[in-house]
C-alpha cells in the first residue's frame, strides 16, 4: 500500500467520505464536517498508527487542510 493510499484509507474512516474525488488538498475543518475536535484526534491517532510515528504537538495544531497533512508528514520522512 502506498503512502497516499494509507492517507486516502484514514480519511475515509475518519471523515466518512463517499468517493476518492471528494478528497482534494485545500478541504480542512470549515469544509469536512466531520472535523471536529473529536474528529482531529481521530485522524492524528489514525494517522500515527498507519505511518508507525508520533506527532509534536505543534504538528497537531498546524493540521488545517488535507494539503497541511501531506507537508506535515513529510517532515516526518512520509512522502505523499
């Protein structure tokens, strides 16, 4: 599996999208209902046990759109 498919799976179960071309990198928490605070911790605990990695916690609060979350992986050596 590659690294988008990993992201692409826990958004999916996180976020209860409908179709793969629903996802797109400018979609954050205005535009996912889902994303909530319950909904953010979801995806960080998803996305820690998918990457095997641990987050800073200002990481964390940097996370505001899907784009933010591949660039933030990517310091984590995860190439989306």
């Amino acid at each position: 599996m590659t690294n988008l498919e990993k992201l692409n799976k826990v958004l999916f179960y996180v976020f209860d999208f409908k179709k793969l071309e629903d996802i797109n990198d400018e979609l954050g928490p205005d535009e996912i209902e889902n994303w909530d605070s319950l909904g953010h911790i979801e995806l960080i605990t998803g996305l820690e046990e998918s990457f095997d990695i641990s987050f800073e916690v200002v990481d964390i609060s940097r996370m505001y759109t899907i784009g933010g979350i591949k660039k933030i992986l990517g310091k984590y050596g995860i190439q989306i």
